[in-house]
C-alpha cells in the first residue's frame, strides 16, 4: 500500500535533514567505540500500520535480531526504533572490553545504552537542523534476540498509517549492523511538514 503523506520536495528536504542527522549519530557511535561507522542513505516511505511489522522483518532480514525503542516528542513526536542484528552485542561488547563476562543483563544494557546515543544524536540532529524542539522518553527493550518478523506486533500500533524513516549503521570489520527507523504517526506529519516547509524556505 502507498501512501502519500509528503511532496517529493519535502521528501527530498527530509532526506537531506535525516542525512546530516544519521552522520551526526554516526560520528558519535564511531567516538564511542573507536571505529569507523559505515551509513547508507535514508530511505523514506510511509506504509499502512498493518504492514509496519512486515516492513521491520524486510529491513533487517532474515534470522534473529533486538530491538531498543525510544518515544520522541515535541512539535515532532512519534517512536525511533533501532534494531540490531544477532550478533550486535557480542561485537559491542569485544570493542568495549567486556569480554567473556557480558550476561544477559549487561547485553541489554549495552543495547540501551547504544540505542540512546544513536536516537538522540540522529533525532537532535535533525530537530536543530528544522529549528524545533525535541525530548525523549527513557529507551525500553523492544525485543530481546526474537526472529525478525516478531520484532513488533500490528496491534501494538495505534496510527493508521506512519512514516518510516531507515538508515542502516554497521561497523567496517565487523558483523555489528543495526538499523534506526522512526516512525511517525500519520497526525504527527503535519508537524513535520510545516518543519520541512519553513526549512525548504529559507534556503
């Protein structure tokens, strides 16, 4: 199903914003871990809150993955979330020299921990650059080494329809990949199109 929540401008200024935002967040994952951090280019579309479990599954693949989720709210509001892939942790936990000693409990928290910085820097990132105001939630596990197509259930969404935002993060030398997307609901976009529209302006 296609939905057209935003102009082909907006959706090009968007990509342009979420860009410096996912480099924002990047620079600051490679600061914290001492490696360099690999992006693809944002990919936007909006789709049905039916097929948003069904789009997650595609985005990370096949097998079993985490996910962290973190609330944003403001004159942008709605929920990022960052999905890692199998073996996310264990390579996290090498580079930050928890060696042999990472349990369960200090796994999810390092996923926490990841996850934060990422939608905070990416999502701040982005907020400055639209000149709005952001604020976060607390990050919660989401899904802790599910099979992908379980990472999140349909009925657990309340818009009719969202905006998915996804860029992939993965590390040069490593297996680490995790995927951050946000998801806004369809009565938050207009928001964001005011946003966009005032940064389209004035440049």
């Amino acid at each position: 199903m296609s939905i057209d929540f935003i102009s082909d401008e907006q959706r090009e200024a968007l990509q342009e914003v979420a860009n410096i935002g996912m480099g924002q967040a990047g620079a600051s994952i490679a600061q914290v871990l001492g490696e360099f951090v690999e992006l693809s280019i944002p990919q936007i579309r909006a789709v049905a809150a039916a097929e948003i479990p069904a789009a997650l599954a595609a985005l990370a693949g096949d097998g079993i993955a985490s996910a962290v989720r973190q609330a944003f709210i403001g004159e942008l509001r709605g929920e990022a979330i960052v999905i890692f892939s199998e073996h996310s942790a264990h390579d996290l936990a090498e580079l930050l020299c928890y060696g042999d000693a990472l349990d369960t409990p200090a796994s999810r928290e390092l996923l926490l921990d990841i996850g934060n910085v990422l939608v905070g820097a990416c999502l701040g990132g982005i907020a400055g650059l639209l000149q709005t105001e952001i604020g976060f939630s607390a990050p919660s596990l989401l899904a802790d080494q599910v099979a992908t197509r379980q990472l999140i259930q349909a009925e657990t969404i309340a818009a009719r329809c969202a905006l998915l935002v996804e860029v992939r993060f993965g590390l040069e030398k490593r297996a680490f990949r995790c995927h951050l997307v946000m998801l806004m609901p369809d009565d938050a976009v207009a928001a964001l199109q005011r946003a966009l529209d005032r940064f389209i302006e004035e440049l």
